[in-house]
C-alpha cells in the first residue's frame, strides 16, 4: 500500500473515531465542539500517547496498559491554551477522551 493509501485509511478512521465520540457525548455537551474541534482534540490525544511514553509501558498481568485519562485531559487544556483553541470545558474534553478510548477497546474487540 502506498503511502497516499496511508493517509486516506487513516482519515477514514479518524472520522469512524468522531463519529464515535459525537455519538458517546452525553447530550447537553453534543453541541460544546465543532467537528474540528474534535479532529484537533483526536490530534492532541495521538500526541501526548507518542510523546508520554505511555504506549512503551509494560502492560498488566491482564495485559493492559493503565492511562491516567486526567493527564490526558491536563494536556489537552494546556496545548489547546497554547495552541489558541477552544475555550474548551475540561469535564467535556474528559467525555471525548474517554470516548476516543472506548473507541479504541471495540475495535480490540472486534480484532
């Protein structure tokens, strides 16, 4: 597969990611993020895995991996200030990275 290939499979799964999220939002926070701002929050959270170092821990007896979703969100609110996004509600943002997870656990699932 080449590497244009690549890209499109990868935006085909980031938009099934927020389709996802926007459907596992409770309903008085469906209208708190455009569809960019969820793309920008999608980019945040891929950013702070590559770069926490999370993804090398050494998983579990059960073999997962424990992620503090409050760093995830702390990061989040800190780069969106940087960044000049939002303002962004942290308790919904805690709402779109546990969506973003949840996601990621039925497409495990599903493998």
């Amino acid at each position: 597969m080449g590497m244009d290939n690549d890209f499109l499979l990868e935006d085909e799964d980031d938009e099934k990611t927020i389709e996802f999220i926007k459907n596992y939002l409770p309903q008085e926070m469906k209208d708190s993020f455009t569809d960019d701002d969820l793309y920008y929050i999608l980019d945040v959270i891929v950013d702070y895995y590559t770069t926490s170092g999370c993804l090398d821990a050494q998983p579990d007896e059960e073999g997962y991996i424990n992620i503090d979703q409050d760093e995830i969100v702390d990061y989040i609110m800190k780069e969106a200030k940087k960044d000049g996004m939002g303002p962004f509600d942290p308790e919904a943002v805690y709402f779109v990275v546990q969506g973003e997870m949840e996601y990621g656990n039925q497409l495990e699932d599903m493998a």
